[in-house]
C-alpha cells in the first residue's frame, strides 16, 4: 500500500511540475501584468487543481468514464473555452503593463478557471 501510494505522489509531482497550459497562463500573466498577478493566477490554478481533487474524490470522473455524452460534452466545452482564450489573446495582443492592470480577484478566477477545464 504504501510503495503504490508513493509511486502516486511520484508520477503526480512529475505531472504538476512539467509545463502545461496552466504553467503558460502564469507566465504570461506575470510578464504582461506583474509578479503580484502571475502569484494571483498561480494560486487560481492551485484552487482550481483542488477542485478537480474533489469531483475525483466525490466519483465524478466515474461519471465522465461511464457516460459517454457528458465526457464529449466537457471536452468540447473545454475546448471551446482554449480557443476563446486564444482569441481573446490575439486581439488584446498589442496592451503594455500599464494597460493591462486587472483587479486583484480576477487572476485568481481566471487560473482557476483555465486549470477547471483544461
């Protein structure tokens, strides 16, 4: 039991530690807006990891390999919502640091977002 609870822990510090789309956010959010906002947006993406540790635990992901039509209909959503982002990175491309000055909450919900759906 306790080898393959370490083996778990293993493989899932390799996994969080290895860039990712998440890893990305926090970059860009630090180098466009401030150290403060990628720190804000880390913290999202660490509330939203602990939202997928508990629809895990509460058997949801059971219910995404069991039914077919919500796992399709989640990947999509997800999907959908990685090419808003894109698009909404494209045309807000051109804004320097002092433009882009967010509120303190919103990093927070924009990382927990984008670690939600990914």
């Amino acid at each position: 039991m306790t080898e393959k609870l370490l083996l778990v822990v293993g493989v899932t510090a390799l996994c969080m530690l290895s860039p990712g789309p998440d890893m990305i956010l926090v970059m860009r959010n630090t180098l466009t807006g401030s150290r403060r906002c990628g720190g804000l947006t880390a913290l999202g993406v660490l509330t939203g990891n602990m939202v997928h540790i508990g629809c895990c635990t509460l058997g949801i992901a059971l219910l995404l390999l069991r039914s077919p039509l919500a796992f399709s209909v989640l990947r999509v959503a997800s999907a959908l919502y990685l090419v808003f982002l894109g698009v909404q990175s494209l045309r807000n491309g051109s804004t320097t640091r002092a433009e882009s000055h967010a509120p303190a909450g919103r990093p927070i919900l924009f990382g927990a977002r984008v670690a939600m759906l990914k």
